[in-house]
C-alpha cells in the first residue's frame, strides 16, 4: 500500500490548468508562440541540419496553407501523409490546421495493402509521400485512380512536388474561422477487431494533450528529444510540448533505440519520452553523460523503473494514454522521489476521469478492487471513422472502455495490472490479433491460426502463432518460413510473429472460439517449442 500522500495540491493543480483559455486550433497556438519566442528555436531536423525558429516556422506555415489552398485543399479534405521524420510532415500538419482539413499520418513501415486499407478506409483526396515509398504506392489499388499525389522530394517524371506546389502560388488565402472541435486528425490504432481503425481526433484534443502535458512536465524543460516517428501520436504530442512551451525539439529522421542516448547527450535534450527497448540497450558513456531533467515511461516493470533511473542517474515519470484517450494519467514531478517504482502510473490528468469497473455488472468497483479501467473526458475521440460498431462497442455511458485491468487506491493513484483485449504490444506498437491470424488463414492449408502475446525482456511482448494444419498436411511442407515469407508484403515487418508452433488440436469456447486464456497457460515458457524467427531455429 502506498504511504499516505496529500493528492490535494495536484488535484488544485489540475484544476488550474483546466481554467486555461486555449486557441481555437493548434495553428492559432503557433502564432501565439511565434509571437511571443519568435526567435528561439522550434526545431533541429539532426540528420539533415535543417534549423527553424518559430517566426520561420509561421512563415512556412502560411505559404503551406497557401500552397494547399491552390490545389483544392479546403476545410474539411483528408490529406495523407506518409514519410519519416522530415520538417515538412510537421509543416503539413499546421496548415492543414490553418485550413480546417484534416490530416491522416500513415505508417511508414506499411505495406502496399496496408497503406491501400489506410487510403480507401480514410477517404484521403491527397497524398502527401516520399519518393522512397513510390514503388509501394504504385502496388496499391488506390494508386490506379489516385490523382492527387505530392512528393516531398525532387522527382524526375510529372507528377506534383512540394516545390512545384510553392511555386505555382498566387495571392493569400482569406481569414478562416477556425473551431477547435473540428476534425484535425484520423490516427490509425490498432485495436482487437482486425484491421486498423482510424481515430478521430479534433484540435481541441491536441490542444488539451498538449497544455496538460506541457504544464507538469514544468516550465524549466524547453529541449525535448523525439525518439518516436513522428507520425505517431507521441512523437506529435512531444512537438506540442514545444510549441506550448517555446522550447525545441530534436528530430532524427529513423529513430532508433541504437542512437537514442547519443542523441540525447549530443544535443543536450532535457526531456524525452523511453520505451523499456532503450533501457535494454548496452551500457554505454552516453547513459550518464547527459542534461536530462525527466523521462517520460510506459509499462516498466518496478524492478525495471528503478534500473532505469540508477543507471541513467534521472528519474522516470509514470504515464497512461492511448490515442483514444491522450493521456489519462500521470506522475506528478514532485511526487516522483516518493513513488518511484511503486508501479502506480499516477494519478487522473487534466480534463481526464478515470473509473475502474466491474464488466460483468457495469458499476464501479470499491477502492483497491480490480476492474477494467474506463476513460471520460473533454475531447477524447470522436469516434472511429466509418465504423459505427468499433465505436459502439468502446464505449458504455460515456466513458471509454480502455481493455486494461487496474486498481485505484485511497488515494487516487492507479495500477495497471494487465491487459483484457486481444493484442501484442510490441516497442509501443498495437498488433491485433485478428488481422495477422486474418493473413496467415489465407494459406489454404492452414485450418485455424491463434496468435498470443509473449512476455520479451527487450520489445514488451512478441507474437506467438499457433498453426493448426488441414488433416493431411504437415509441418515438413508448410514450414515455418513458408508461413513467415507469405506474411512478408502483406504485414507491417513488426506485426509478423517472432514465434510459431504447430498443434493438431485447440482448445475451443462453447462459441467455438479459441481460448487464448488456456494456450497461455498452457506453459511457463511459451518460447519453448517454438521456432524462433529471429533466430531460425527451434527452442527447446
């Protein structure tokens, strides 16, 4: 049980930034901070050297939204955007917040099907792309009648660029009237029911994530580390912490655990957010060679949480979100000398009610009592875009149904204890289960397919496939490989399962559903007996 603490002063803390008049957009708070740090450094784009303040930013901005507004883009279109770390996403990004038009960040490790599924399921009329990814585009069916295609790069053949577009400009758009509850972004999440479902998500949801965030992680922080693509919500939930802070951020254009500390050393980051990969990583110089002032963690074990701040000599603050929701909850700064490694991820954030229930009945549970966790608040999603049953089934009275077990305490703090929905969780990437057993199914000679998470010190978990073949089929002729090579195009690298092991039998629900509870429970070890991806090999 955790020591009796006075949660008062951070509950009136929230309160106050509650109280805060945001703009109505996450454009109008970029004139706001321009106008007030205009010459202070927005951001450092490391591997290309590429350096803006933020009245340069503006000024990018503005011809961006100019540039847009002559091709069509207009309040209310869905533009793609598809690249790796470059300044031009992020640049896409506000102006499109200036127009009202909404952005879809699509995976830069998506195959031609998946970024086909993203295109057709969002309704994209534009696609912003790098030319790295042209070959993949081109295998989409959406590309045989997809007419509006910009890269960000120089191309050789006739096709729009980000330069050609710029340079065709003539005149200023005029003034729109921004609202802070319009759509801003659909940000893919996987989720248990199959493919990806693309999250609506208005300014007013990046405006709160960003003030809320931005305020506890307190005012002397102002040189954030993205060590995210930043296509995905974190990586634009760190910009955010800048653009409301005035600080900068420093971007590398393929992120990587390898470099993460270095990067951070080098260029004197006092801020970034880790997954357990970068703590698994070699001891290096680097690890205490450093201006840190805070890390943002998510998922450490206790035993892990306090490895970490040992050996990088900083400590660690506990959060909860996920892009439905933003952030539900989090550590406060002052309280981390306290709680650190007490496996409790804070307590409710800003704009945010958190409630643990019980599924059966619906009502919520006594304190220290187990439940699923459920999420309310201003301007979480909206929905999930053109899928009315995803979204009914998220929510029950309001309140958002996370799929996490947890306790909350006496004292508000929450504990998360586990996990109800079928997933991975891999490095911070949600793999449903469904659509990974979807493609292996489509061998003809694979009759059922089951995959599970495991337990791994390095990415969280993997995925374990489990094979039931057609009778008179055998393992010696539909091998491993086979299986892992007819996944390869049709799924993301980091979705392919890491494990497979054959059975003859599963065990079943009355529904005939297979009971996943029971494979896991099956075994300690769920790798042994499993052929290894990584390593080619079977374990023992």
């Amino acid at each position: 049980m955790t020591e009796h603490i006075d949660t008062a002063p951070f509950i009136e803390f929230n309160r106050s930034i509650e109280e805060l008049e945001l703009p109505d957009s996450i454009y109008d708070q970029l004139t706001i901070t321009a106008g007030k740090c205009g010459q202070k450094l927005a951001w450092n784009f490391i591997d290309s050297d590429i350096q803006r303040n933020w009245f340069e930013v503006l000024t990018l901005v503005d011809n961006a939204a100019n540039a847009f507004s002559s091709i069509g883009i207009k309040a209310g279109t869905h533009v793609g955007v598809m690249s790796w770390n470059r300044e031009e996403f992020l640049i896409t990004w506000l102006a499109l917040s200036k127009l009202q038009a909404v952005m879809v960040p699509i995976n830069a490790s998506y195959t031609s099907r998946e970024l086909d599924y993203a295109l057709q399921l969002s309704d994209a009329e534009y696609l912003f792309i790098e030319k790295d990814f042209a070959v993949l585009f081109e295998g989409a069916e959406a590309s045989k009648t997809f007419k509006n295609v910009i890269y960000f790069d120089p191309n050789d053949e006739d096709t729009l660029t980000w330069k050609s577009i710029h340079d065709n400009v003539s005149g200023q758009i005029p003034e729109i009237e921004r609202n802070r509850d319009a759509l801003l972004n659909l940000q893919f999440t996987s989720g248990t029911t199959g493919f990806s479902k693309a999250c609506e998500l208005t300014n007013d949801y990046w405006l709160t994530l960003g003030a809320s965030s931005t305020a506890f992680f307190g005012s002397d922080i102002k040189r954030f580390y993205v060590g995210s693509s930043i296509y995905y919500m974190v990586g634009q939930r760190i910009f955010l912490n800048a653009l409301f802070s005035g600080g900068t951020i420093f971007v590398p254009r393929k992120p990587s655990a390898k470099r993460f500390m270095s990067d951070v050393s080098k260029y004197e980051c006092e801020y970034c957010a880790a997954f357990e990969i970068v703590f698994k990583q070699p001891p290096s110089e680097a690890d205490r060679d450093h201006k840190l002032k805070l890390v943002s963690i998510f998922g450490f074990s206790r035993e892990n949480h306090k490895q970490f701040e040992e050996r990088f000599g900083v400590r660690g603050q506990e959060f909860y979100g996920m892009t439905e929701i933003g952030g539900a909850t989090y550590m406060p700064r002052k309280l981390l000398d306290q709680m650190s490694g007490s496996g409790s991820c804070g307590i409710t954030a800003p704009w945010r009610e958190v409630a643990v229930f019980d599924t059966e009945t619906n009502k919520q549970v006594a304190a220290n009592s187990i439940g699923e966790l459920r999420v309310r608040g201003r301007s979480i999603l909206r929905g999930y875009y053109k899928n009315p049953e995803a979204t009914e089934d998220s929510f029950i009275d309001g309140w958002f149904t996370t799929g996490d077990l947890a306790r909350i305490d006496e004292q508000g703090f929450v504990y998360i204890l586990g996990r109800n929905k079928d997933m991975v969780r891999r490095m911070g990437e949600n793999i449903a289960c469904r659509e990974v057993e979807s493609v292996i199914r489509q061998i003809p000679e694979i009759e059922e397919v089951a995959l599970i998470p495991v337990p791994d010190e390095f990415r969280g978990e993997e995925g374990k496939v489990y094979i039931k073949l057609h009778e008179g089929k055998s393992p010696e002729v539909v091998t491993p490989q086979l299986i892992l090579d007819f996944c390869k195009g049709k799924l993301a690298d980091f979705k392919i399962p890491r494990y497979l092991e054959y059975r003859t039998e599963f065990p079943l629900t009355d529904s005939q559903r297979v009971q996943k509870k029971k494979l896991i429970a099956e075994k300690p070890d769920l790798t042994v007996g499993a052929f290894d991806r990584q390593t080619g090999t079977w374990n023992s």
